[in-house]
C-alpha cells in the first residue's frame, strides 16, 4: 500500500486507501497484477483517483487479458471446463460422487487427471486442502466465460 500511495504521491497525484484496497483486492494480492493495475490507474488520473477510474482500470486489465483467456478456456475440454466451473463455485469435496455427478466430471479417477492437467498447464494450484486457480484476472474472464 505504502508503495502506491508513494508513487502516486510523488507525481503530484492523489489516492486514498480505499482505492488502493481496491487495487490490492481485485488482483487478489497477485503482485504482477497489482502493480500492472496500479500503474492504469496512475496513468488514467489527472489529480485524483476516483470510481470511475477504478471502474475503468479494472474494465482495461480484464479487456488486456481476454485473447490470453479466452484461448486457454476454449482450448479445455468440456470435463476440464467442468472441474474450471466446480472450482469456480467453491467446491471444496471434488473427489465426492455428488460434486462428480453435479459437474459431469465422470470418475474420481477422471478427476485426478483433470487436476493434474489444469496444474501441469498453470491454471490452478494446490495450497493446502485448497485447489486455487493462480491467475486472479484468467480467474474473473472464466468466472464470466463458462456461466
């Protein structure tokens, strides 16, 4: 945050911390992300940030990332796209017959593979007990492409 605020502060333009939440909070604290939406919003203010060039920044990085998105996901099979969605909704028991069933996902064997492809082509990780998709703006494209 000190990092925003500073830069902005330093070429005479203004930006509260709410704005920089704001920033921090729809690149999901991924740092190439932060940093390339900051620097939008940077150039998008005269003297001081407001919603409409949050809005605006935040409407420019996703419309940056949709050719990149859009290939991966058109690229996936409809059971990769299946596993993306239950992801996508929170699932947490991916290997349960119901999620399995609920997705179309075939076998608990099927969804070992799919999440072993999605990891080998960088769409998600493992944290914990966690399965995350790593890319915050791939994240919000797919949110919007696959419902």
């Amino acid at each position: 945050m000190d990092y925003i605020q500073n830069a902005f502060v330093r070429t005479n333009k203004k930006i509260d911390t709410s704005s920089i939440k704001r920033i921090i909070d729809f690149s999901e604290n991924h740092p190439f992300y932060v940093q390339q939406l900051a620097g939008i919003v940077w150039q998008l203010t005269d003297n001081e940030v407001d919603e409409n060039i949050l809005s605006e920044a935040e409407n420019i990085i996703v419309a940056d990332n949709m050719n990149y998105a859009t290939e991966i996901i058109d690229n996936l099979t409809s059971y990769q796209s299946n596993f993306l969605r239950a992801i996508l909704n929170g699932e947490k028991q991916l290997y349960s017959s119901s999620v399995i069933n609920r997705y179309n996902l075939g076998s608990s064997s099927n969804v070992k593979r799919l999440h072993l492809t999605l990891q080998s082509k960088d769409i998600i990780t493992k944290e914990e007990e966690s399965i995350l998709i790593i890319d915050p703006i791939f994240k919000k494209i797919a949110q919007k492409q696959l419902f």
